[in-house]
C-alpha cells in the first residue's frame, strides 16, 4: 500500500513538472507533451526559454540525531526512471561530500552524528551522470531531515517570585513560571508539564501543570501568621512521563499586608503631667498603639469624650501613635487635674483578627502641674478718652492679677520716659502729665507693665489714649489771588472766600468784614462760602494807595472760634475778559504762626550762646597766656636724667660751670674791662659739689633760668642737661668725677699750645692759670 503511494505521488509530481515546463516555454501543454527527449536535449542551450522535465524518483530521506556514525551509513538511494546502463551521481549543497556522501548506485551516506538543534534541515542537490560522463539527469534537490530523540533537559530561563495580598479569595493568580526544552516541541521530547514537589510548602499554592501559573488554593493567608511562603516547581518533558527529563526552581511568594488587624492600646490607663503654662497646640504626651499590621496600613481613629475635646486632642504621630495635643489654656487654679476615656477605632478591609484581644479604650489621667505664672491683666488691650488742652487726673485703669494662689501685689509702670501719661504704681489709674493736642498727635499709644512684688514675673498690655477734640483753633482763610481791574464797577466779584479749620468737627463757617471799607464789600452765602465784591469804583493802576480788607471769620463752633485775616487786593490792568495784563503789586502778605515764631526765637537765642561760649573761651586762653608770661616760664625743656652724661671732657655739649655757679652767690662773673677772654666753657673749676646745694633744685634751676634771660653774650641753650648736681632721691651714687679731688685737677695744660691749632681749644678750657680768668668756687 506505501509503495503504490509512493509511485501515485511520484507520478502526479512527474506531471505537475511537465506542465510547469510547458508554460516556462510559452506553448500549449499538448504540444510540449508531443516533443521528444531529443528536442528537449537540443533546447538545453536556451535554459531561458526551456526547462528539462526532470524523472527523479525520491524517497523521504531521515537521519535519526546524535546517531553515531563510526562508518558511513546509509540513508536512502537517488533513484531515476530513465534506463541507462551506467550511471554516475554527485551531489551539492549543505554538508555534501563531507557529511553526505553519494557511491556509484545512488546510495546517500552519513558520515558523522548530526544534532538537530544545531540543525534540523539540509538541502542537497544531485546529477546523474552516463558511462560518458554525459548529463541524463540535471539537478533536483532534495532534503535531508534530522529526527528529534530526546537529548536536552528543560531550563528555567530565569528566577521567578511573586506576591499576594493575605486573605487573597481561592484561585488568585499569583506568578506563571516558564521553562524551555531545546527539543522539538512538535513531539513528547519537547512537550513540558509542571508541578509542585514536596521540597516546597504545598499547603497554601497550585501549579496548573499545561501553562505553569501558581495560584492561591485557600482563602485564610494571614501576613502577620506567615509572611512568606517558598515553593518548588518541576519542569519534565516527555508530557511529564517518569522516562521525561526534568529541572527545578524555587519561587518565592510574598505576602503583602492589609488593614485587617485593630490598632490596640499598649496600655488600659496613661498618667500625665504637664504644668500650666504648656503652650497650645503643643504635645503633652504620647498614647502607645500596637497594631500588627504595617505602618502605612495603620489607620487608627481616636474618641475623645465631648465635654473633654475642647481642652485636649489626639492627632497621629509619624509611627502612628497618638499625641495628645493641649486646645485650651490650663489654669492650675481652676483646674488642677483632668480625667477622661480615650476611644480608637480603625477603618478595617475585613474583620479584624485580634477584635476580642484588642484594647480599644484607656483611661488617660493628666495633673497640671503649678508654674508661678505672670500678671494677667483683665483687658487684651485698653482704649481711652481724653478730652484735648485738659489735665485729666483719672482717665481709667489698668487693673492686673497674680493668677496663683499666692496672689501677689502688683506694681505698674510705663516705660516710655516720653509718655505723656503717668500711672498709679498702686491702682494702675492713669492721668495726664500735660496737656494734650489732638491736631498734633490723634491717638497715644505705649505699654503699661505689671510686675509681681518683689522684683518678680512681669507682663504687658497696650493701651490706646484716643484725643477727642474740642473748638480750640481758629478757622484759616482759603482765598486764591485776589485782583481788582480798574474798570471793575459796583457788585463785580472779584474772588471767592472759604475757610478750613484744624479741629475735627462740622463748621459752619460765616465770614463778614473786619473793619469798615469803602471800596469792598462780602457777601456770605452761608455755605461756607462768601464772594468778594466791589462796592465802589472805578480804580486806577496810577493810584499810590493799596488796597486790602479784612475779613473775619466765625466757624459756630462752641466755643465759637473767630479769626480776621487782612487780605492784600492788587489792582491791575484788564483786558475785555477781566483778564490782568498788567498789576501794580503783590496781592497778598503771608502771616507768620505762633509756632514757627517760637521757632526762630529759638534759632536765634541758640546763635547767641554759643557766640558767648566762644568769646568767653577766647577769653580765658588770652588771659591763660597773660598768666604764663607773668610767671616767668620759659620755653625751654629742662631735663634731669639719673645717669652720667658725655662725660667730664663733653664740655662742647654741657656746661657744668653754669649749673654750678649758683651753689655761692648765683651769678657769673662779669667782665667790665671787656678785654678778649677764654671761651664761657674755659671757666670751669673740677672741685667737689659742696653739700649745701643739695636739696635746693629748685632755686637752682630759677637762677640758671634768669641768668638765660638777661645774659645776652650766654649760648641760647634749648636743654640744660645737669650732671653736676645728683638728686637726693637718686640710689645710684655719683659717677661724676666733677666731685672727686685730685691733685692732677691743678696740673699745667700750657704745653697743649705747642700742638698746634687743632688743640688749642683743649688749651684753652685746661691751660688757664691764675684767678682772673675763673671763678673759684
């Protein structure tokens, strides 16, 4: 029955070519039935216009995969339906002549094992040869199929997990797990199935075994029970034959948390304190909650009693607990102590879990605590009256309290030195210091404080002195530039009058003339207006005399406040629309008011002063001179150092002789014959300071000071330093040796003359002999 298949098959394949071939050629089916294989052949040279019929005879050709191959095996034969004698085969094309090879019958070998995966498929092609080499059969291809067995195991591909929420409803889906198989999938090799093996927790999870998706088999999972549940899937081919290969994997499940548990107190009963001056809107304390769910499912609901939520609240903390939080001030003296049921509640998915375990009230205890508090005063803010220019003696009071039971006595104060409102230290009643002036201030306001005795807690309160007013100024004139025209005749309106008043009260002001004029007149209209009118005219530019009015003006005021304002009128030249084109003089003169009166006054008395300061201090620095003069001083700078000088030969720079000199009769020696003498300094005498000019500085130095004066011959001396005389508060001895004798003091210096220029001024100071050159002393 397969071979007469096969041969049908072959058969119906040989026409379907036959016919492709004739319509390849552009003829008829019939016609190209009618050729001969002689023609065929001839036409090969047109492979373009003409296709060779072909007459392969094929059989399905498999190779079983991984077989091995240590010789060649054959696999199947190239047959053709055309007899030739002797035939000849090649093939070309994917492994041939190196995994396929061919023999002289047309039988194909296999030469190695092959793996299908690597591939399944190979496509050859084969010719047929005569004894001549001659072509009888051109290519036909053909394909070698490479059978599956079953070599390769499943792989899971990656690491599967999954979740769901507890109390999940039976069937839930939970993750699918997916395995591969290198082998062909059309077959039992390649066709997995899945299942769960006891090295898992099969308590909880199915696998459905075709598509591998785990799903929830009952509907009491609880996260705060087990969190966590680990399974292991099996993968095994062969549609999960014991013969099939397997793998496995573990899949870890999750279980996510709900709100399915009620929040619980950790305690029945709280005790709190917290003193009285606890600040609003801030924590007192903190109510514990226990509550297995997680945090973000939390949601506990807190009840406080009616009569007790006005003074306290609950509000969550960050972990979910409850703050108590103060509403309403607390006064230990009011109130020392507070007692309540606090309630929770939660807003829960499913019944609760834990609702018979659950500690949903508690009992919260709070004591307020004393805190020696401030003064309170019986008024936020205080507001009075006072009626301006009056001294008021009682205007109100600011009355304060020590809110603790000690009830201490309070002191008030203002503390605004400037304030003109004074307090009662005692009672707190406030009066005026001076009078106030509503148009210079409306509204004063400062700080009273209040401070426990002695020395204790203080506070503060504002208070607002409002300044009413009374009729005390007097209405102003408000007049623009008033001008008359020379041609201006009876009743001409020349400007119009109206009046502001500082005070702050409705006036009704009436204006009139102050004094009797001849050539104006007012007209009130008695809505605080009033015009300005010519009485008499014609006026003329050349005329010398001015022309002003005086205007008074009441504003009904109580007490009724009168003012009269002279208002200066310039005359002026007009056009035909009363319009000035030329005007004699100013029309107006500005008075000065008492304030800005006060305040030249001040300006000038303050310039006056501190012209007698300077002329006062002048003054003194001249009469300060004339005193300094008169005194004898000098303006030379004395200086007396405790150690020695340049030394006994430092003669150029200090003379010895002139501090010594007033020790005898305190003058030098003259010389009247006023012959040429040594130098000044050649009169020196090396003997020892006699005693009796210790102690007597002073009289020294004032000597030595009218000697500088009077002697006109003398070196003007800028410093006179003194070596000859040391001070009898000096611990240092002399080591001057102007006070050592020594019998070299009377030695000759004659010779140094001998010397030469260079040392005759040494001769000069050492080489005088005899008494009249100088002064013994």
């Amino acid at each position: 029955m397969m071979t007469w298949l096969q041969l049908w098959t072959t058969g119906l394949m040989a026409f379907s070519v036959s016919l492709v071939v004739a319509e390849d050629s552009g003829l008829p089916a019939v016609e190209a039935e009618k050729r001969g294989p002689v023609e065929i052949v001839k036409k090969e040279s047109h492979p373009v216009l003409i296709r060779q019929k072909r007459d392969w005879i094929w059989n399905s050709l498999y190779v079983e995969e991984e077989k091995p191959a240590p010789i060649p095996y054959k696999i199947g034969q190239l047959k053709s339906n055309k007899a030739v004698g002797v035939k000849k085969f090649t093939i070309e094309g994917e492994g041939a002549n190196s995994i396929f090879t061919v023999d002289e019958k047309g039988d194909l070998f296999v030469t190695r094992a092959l793996d299908r995966e690597h591939k399944h498929l190979y496509n050859l092609t084969a010719r047929m040869y005569d004894g001549n080499n001659k072509l009888i059969e051109d290519s036909g291809h053909f394909v070698v199929q490479v059978t599956d067995i079953n070599d390769n195991s499943p792989v899971f591909p990656r690491t599967f997990n999954g979740s769901i929420s507890e109390r999940s409803s039976i069937g839930t889906q939970v993750v699918e797990v997916k395995a591969t198989d290198a082998d062909d999938p059309t077959t039992a090799n390649g066709d997995l199935k899945y299942s769960l093996t006891p090295d898992g927790d099969l308590s909880a999870f199915d696998i459905d075994k075709n598509t591998g998706i785990i799903s929830c088999k009952i509907n009491t999972l609880d996260r705060e029970t087990k969190s966590q549940y680990v399974v292991v899937v099996k993968a095994q081919d062969m549609r999960g034959m014991a013969s099939g290969s397997t793998a496995t994997t573990s899949v870890t499940i999750t279980i996510t948390d709900i709100n399915d548990n009620q929040a619980s107190f950790t305690r029945k009963m709280y005790e709190l304190q917290v003193p009285e001056d606890h600040k609003v809107n801030e924590k007192i304390g903190t109510l514990e909650l226990e509550d297995r769910d997680q945090i973000h499912n939390k949601e506990p609901i807190f009840i406080i009693p009616k009569e007790n939520n006005k003074m306290f609240s609950a509000e969550l903390s960050p972990n979910k607990d409850g703050n108590l939080m103060l509403r309403h001030a607390l006064d230990f003296e009011t109130t020392s102590s507070y007692s309540f049921i606090i309630q929770v509640k939660e807003k829960l998915i499913l019944p609760a879990d834990n609702t018979k375990s659950a500690v949903t009230t508690a009992q919260v205890n709070i004591r307020v605590l004393d805190v020696d508090e401030p003064p309170v005063f019986s008024q936020p803010i205080y507001t009075f009256n006072v009626v301006e220019e009056r001294l008021v003696s009682n205007i109100g009071t600011v009355t304060a309290r020590d809110p603790d039971r000690a009830s201490k006595s309070i002191r008030y104060s203002i503390p605004d030195k400037d304030c003109p409102i004074s307090i009662n230290q005692v009672t707190g009643q406030l009066s005026t210091l001076r009078t106030l002036d509503r148009e210079l201030e409306a509204t004063h306001m400062f700080q009273v404080k209040a401070q426990e005795e002695p020395s204790g807690l203080e506070s503060f309160v504002k208070v607002n002195i409002v300044v009413q007013d009374i009729n005390d100024n007097k209405p102003e004139l408000v007049v623009d530039e008033i001008f008359v025209c020379e041609n201006d005749v009876t009743k001409t309106v020349i400007g119009t009058l109206r009046a502001a008043d500082k005070d702050d009260q409705p006036a009704s002001f009436s204006f009139s003339l102050g004094s009797e004029s001849s050539n104006f007149s007012i007209k009130d209209y008695g809505n605080n207006s009033a015009d300005i009118m010519v009485k008499q005219g014609p006026f003329s530019l050349d005329d010398p005399k001015d022309y002003k009015v005086d205007v008074r003006i009441s504003d009904g005021g109580r007490p009724i406040q009168t003012s009269i304002t002279t208002l200066a009128i310039k005359s002026c030249r007009c056009d035909a629309r009363r319009i000035p084109t030329q005007c004699k003089a100013s029309a107006r003169r500005m008075s000065v008011s008492v304030h800005a009166l006060i305040a030249i006054l001040l300006c000038i008395l303050t310039i006056l002063v501190i012209v007698i300061l300077f002329v006062m201090r002048k003054r003194y620095q001249k009469d300060s001179l004339a005193s300094m003069k008169n005194s004898g001083e000098i303006h030379e700078q004395l200086v007396t150092y405790d150690e020695e000088g340049g030394g006994e030969m430092d003669t150029n720079g200090y003379d010895v002789s002139i501090l010594t000199s007033a020790c005898h009769d305190g003058s030098l020696l003259r010389h009247p014959d006023r012959h040429p003498h040594p130098s000044l300094y050649a009169m020196v005498q090396k003997a020892p300071q006699p005693t009796a000019c210790k102690g007597d500085m002073a009289a020294m130095i004032e000597v030595k000071k009218d000697e500088a004066d009077h002697d006109r011959d003398g070196i003007p001396y800028d410093t006179l330093h003194i070596y000859g005389y040391e001070g009898p508060e000096s611990l240092a001895g002399s080591l001057s040796s102007l006070d050592s004798s020594s019998t070299a003091s009377n030695l000759d210096y004659d010779f140094l003359n001998d010397w030469g220029p260079r040392f005759r001024t040494l001769a000069e100071l050492y080489g005088v002999d005899g008494p009249d050159y100088y002064h013994q002393y």
